[in-house]
C-alpha cells in the first residue's frame, strides 16, 4: 500500500477525468491521497481542494497560502482558512507554506512575515505544516525553529530537495522528510545520497502531481498512481522492498496525521 503524501488533483489538469484519476491510484495500491490547495486565497482554490477531499474516500485536504501567494494574504484570507478549517474533517494540515527565493513571486520580506504569521495560526489550531521551501534552507530552518520550538506539532517537508544539515535540521524539529519524483531525476544523485541518510520513521512518499513526473514517465502527466515509482526508488536506495517501503512510508503517514485509513489489497501495486 502506498499513500501520496502531496497532490494536487483539484486542478483543472484533473477535470477531465478526475475520477479515472482517483480509481487508477486506488486500483494499483495508492489508499490515500493528501489533496493540498494552491493559487489565490480569495479565488475560491483552497475551497475547491477541500470540495475534492470531501468528494472523495480516503482523500484529504490541507490548505494555507503557498509562498508565490504570500503578497495576496490578508485577514480575509486568514478567516477563509480557518473556516475551511472548523468546517471540514477533511482538512488535516496547514500548507503548503513557507519560502520560495527561486522565483520570488512574491517579495521576500512578505514570504517571511505571512510564513511566520501562517506558522503561528497552524500553532493555534494544532495543525501540522507543509513546508515548501526552495533555495532558502537557512530562512526556513531559522523562522521554523523561532515560530515551533514550543508546539507539539511540527509537519512535513514537502519535495524535500535540501542539503543534508537541513534534513537533519528540521528532523531535529519533528519534521517529517517526503521525497517526490525528483529523486528518481538522472542528476539527483546528491538528493539520493541525502535520502539515504533519513531516518527511516520520518520518510513520506509523494508526486507533487501534475508536477514533477517521476523517470521513466518524464514528458507525461503526473498522477498519485506515480507515487509508485517514487517508492521503487527510495526502496533502492534503503536496500528494501517495494512493498516494504510502501508498508513504512503508509505507516508513517498515518501515525504522524493520527488517521485509520482503511486499505484494500492490491493485485498489481509493483507491477507500474
């Protein structure tokens, strides 16, 4: 059994065949998908995401403003989250948030403050995190260890593609470390190495779909059934299974979001 620890499948990639989508991730082992909304807070996107979880078995949402968005966020959008939030069972986490230097879509001083202001709120309603960050480690190290040192709840860094000291750093924190397709990538042989070096208890599975299409289904559409290949590879490089890594990583996710997630055998789960 697998789980895809990151989706996005309310997107509009989706709405031709969302449902095909769901049951061919259901049907080759994938029990759970975590849907997280992304764009405008005030477009009706993260409403969207949560329709889908609710829509959907064994579907979840999370749902906070993404660093692209941070220059949109206001109190409007601070109370339409944490409406979603007291709505629907559905919603299990905050996120994705955090810093994105890459392509500074929004300005940096603003990704700071409303990642401090988004960590604070997930604080106050005992949320885990999704955690994005790209080509700023030592921000998003410093402002998570400033903003969580007190909170009993730490959360998951998404399509980890970090140095090992900020894998180390944030395990520190209890965070969990989630590989996406881009460790199956020819070049990601430093990913790899950091991969090998997470402690077992701490390691997530996701595709970050329609992003990021894991080898040897480069150039397509990504899709949760993918999540598969994510685990082929991770399992090669802890010297497991398959079905061994998908045992852990489903166990994993599960004691960290607290959730009994019901699974159904799978006749041909390894066999993508």
């Amino acid at each position: 059994m697998f789980i895809d620890s990151h989706a996005h499948i309310d997107g509009e990639e989706y709405d031709a065949d969302r449902d095909e989508v769901i049951e061919r991730a259901r049907a080759n082992g994938v029990c759970a998908i975590l849907n997280v909304g992304t764009g405008d807070p005030h477009s009706g996107s993260l409403e969207r995401a949560v329709e889908v979880a609710e829509k959907y078995e064994n579907v979840y949402a999370a749902v906070g403003v993404h660093p692209h968005d941070t220059r949109l966020f206001d109190e409007k959008a601070a109370h339409r989250i944490h409406n979603l939030i007291k709505k629907s069972s559905r919603v299990i986490a905050w996120g994705e948030i955090g810093l994105d230097y890459h392509y500074d879509n929004s300005p940096r001083d603003v990704q700071q403050n409303v990642f401090r202001r988004q960590l604070q709120m997930a604080r106050e309603t005992n949320l885990p995190v999704i955690i994005h960050s790209r080509e700023a480690e030592d921000d998003t190290v410093e402002i998570l260890r400033e903003e969580l040192k007190a909170s009993a709840r730490s959360g998951v860094m998404h399509c980890f593609g970090g140095s090992r000291s900020m894998m180390e750093s944030v395990v520190e924190l209890g965070f969990m470390i989630s590989f996406a397709g881009v460790i199956t990538f020819k070049k990601a042989d430093e990913l790899r190495e950091v991969a090998r070096h997470v402690p077992l208890e701490r390691l997530l599975i996701e595709t970050d779909c329609p992003y990021l299409t894991p080898v040897p289904f480069r150039g397509k559409r990504n899709e949760p059934v993918r999540v598969v290949e994510v685990a082929k590879c991770l399992a090669e490089i802890r010297g497991l299974t398959i079905e061994e890594m998908g045992r852990l990583t489903t166990a994993n996710f599960t004691r960290f979001f607290g959730l009994n997630i019901s699974e159904e055998k799978s006749e041909n789960a390894s066999g993508l």
